[in-house]
C-alpha cells in the first residue's frame, strides 16, 4: 500500500509542473492587459508615423481599458526603438510602430544585432498612403503607358524628384525602372515642398509624390496626375487608375505604418491587439482625420500582414541593395 501511494505521489509531482506550463499562458493571455502598454515610435512627434502611432493609442487604450503610452525613441533609423522591444517580455505590453524604412533596414544597416523578421511579431498594418504619379504640364506625357515609351526613347533624359534619398517617392522611381527596364535620373530634394516648386518650374518632369503634397497642385491644373501607386484606387483620386491597372502589373509603393511585438508573445494576444488595432483604425473618425493626406486603413490580419511582410521585405531590400543605398 505504502509502495502504491508513493507511486501515485510521484506520478501527481511529474503531472502538475506540465499542467501549470500549459495554464500559466492562458492566464496571462486572459489577464491581458494588466497595466499600460507602451507603444515606441522610432521617429519624432508630428509626423505621420506618430499621428498613426497616437490614434491607435486613444483607440486602443479605450478599447482594452489600459492607457496605451507613445514614447518617441528616435535614433538609428528606428533601431534604437526596436531593440527595446526584442528584449521585451513576451506579453504584449510592448509593441513598436515602424514606417517604410522597415522595409529596407537590413540594407541600410547590414550590422544589425538583431533579424526584423525574425525577433520581431508581426501584429497589424494599420495605414499606408500611396503615391500620386505626377508630371510638370509640358511634358508630353498622360498615361503610364506614354511615361515608359518616353523613357525608353530617352534614356537618362527625363528627371523624378523625390523628397529625400531614399524616400517613397525615390524608391517608387527606382522599382519602375527596374520593372519597365528604363532609365530616368533621381533629384533628391529635402522636403516635398521642394519637389513640388520645381515641378511647377518644369525643372523636373515627374514624381512619384505623396498625395497631401501634390493634390492641390493637380486640382487646380498645375500639375497633371498620370496614376496612384497603392494596391487599390485612392479614395482621395478615385478616377484615377493605379499603375499596376495602367500597365506595370504588381506595382506597389507607398508609405506605410505596422505594428510589431515582442519575439515569442503569445498568438492570442497578437490576434486580439491587431483586432483592436483594425477596429480603432477603421472608426468613421480616424478614417475621416487620415483621408486628409491621402491615408488608407487597412483591415489585414496578423496572418495576411505577416504574408504582405514576406513579400514586400525581400523585394524592397534586394532594390535598396541593387542601388546601393546607404544610411544617412
């Protein structure tokens, strides 16, 4: 009887360290979340990353019940930021807000002491702003179609102005000549402001341009727009084809905003952020204070972002590298 007991006991000891290794996530999956969350913005207060980055804080903070916190951590092209949050403990609690340049970090920095794809979670692509293809009014040039036989016929000749090294909008340029095998020459400027008083000069021909920038100029006819550059018609220029609809199927470019998490927090937990994320982004009035500059929201997944993220990672990353793009 004694030897029984004893077996039993110890058959008991070897079954409750497993069965409170399978409860203790649910717990901590159900309890969540306990307190704020942090929310890094690896780039500074007012620009469009942050303006994402805070409505998703307002929205998801009342949603869950917990303040959700914005700390701007600017350094390093976002890495200083993104550090914190791989060394995070996995629960949820702090996430990390990345724009465009996630998509050619490895690139720009191939010292990295961490993989983005790899020590980061995938939570949700909460916005992206296409481009608008633009062109100065005296070039000859009204569809995509027309812009690839002109630079064909002009290798080297017509000029794209971008915002900065490295932007978009340069990058934009640099995937369509990649895609239609032409040659345009790239004038970085410093703002889009700038960009936009040398088109109206005539100084460059076109641009692959942020909408907010360039939809007054197109409206009042000083500048004439050719396409947007999303996956989809810009609800700002809805007549307006896309390029990949005018002839470069699969063309993509723009800016966007994701979500990340720590490496290894729980899936349930990433499924009820990017949840509360979509449903925060798509309420009538933050898709009415985004439309403004042309922001789309977007109602992807975490498993449909993570897809998006494999695709566009490598292919954006091989075209940085290809150009040799470096870091500031």
């Amino acid at each position: 009887m004694k030897k029984a007991c004893t077996s039993v006991l110890a058959a008991i000891t070897a079954i409750v360290p497993l069965t409170l290794a399978t409860v203790n996530p649910s717990w901590a999956q159900s309890d969540f979340p306990n307190h704020p969350i942090r929310l890094l913005a690896g780039q500074p207060p007012g620009g469009a990353t942050d303006m994402v980055a805070r409505i998703i804080a307002q929205k998801v903070g009342e949603s869950l019940g917990q303040p959700v916190v914005v700390e701007n951590r600017v350094g390093g092209g976002g890495i200083v930021a993104m550090d914190i949050v791989v060394k995070a403990p996995p629960d949820g609690h702090t996430l990390m807000i990345v724009g465009t340049s996630f998509l050619v970090l490895t690139a720009l920095y191939p010292n990295l002491p961490f993989d983005p794809m790899k020590d980061l979670a995938p939570v949700a692509r909460a916005a992206n702003a296409p481009s608008i293809l633009v062109v100065t009014p005296s070039f000859p040039v009204k569809t995509v179609k027309d812009l690839i036989e002109q630079a064909k016929a002009r290798p080297g000749e017509i000029n794209f102005g971008s915002s900065a090294y490295g932007s978009a909008g340069h990058l934009g340029g640099e995937m369509f000549q990649k895609m239609t095998g032409t040659k345009m020459t790239h004038v970085p400027y410093k703002s889009a402001s700038a960009v936009m008083t040398d088109l109206l000069g005539g100084r460059v021909e076109i641009s692959f341009a942020s909408i907010s920038s360039a939809v007054g100029h197109v409206k009042s006819g000083k500048l004439r727009a050719i396409a947007t550059t999303g996956d989809k018609r810009s609800s700002v220029a809805p007549d307006l084809p896309t390029v990949a609809e005018a002839g470069l199927p699969g063309f993509e470019v723009g800016s966007f905003q994701g979500l990340f998490s720590s490496p290894r927090t729980p899936a349930a937990i990433n499924t009820r952020l990017n949840r509360e994320i979509v449903r925060g982004m798509n309420a009538p009035d933050s898709k009415a204070r985004l439309a403004t500059d042309g922001t789309e929201t977007s109602d992807m997944t975490v498993e449909e972002f993570t897809k998006w993220l494999n695709v566009q990672v490598p292919l954006w990353t091989n075209l940085a590298k290809s150009i040799g793009l470096k870091a500031d």
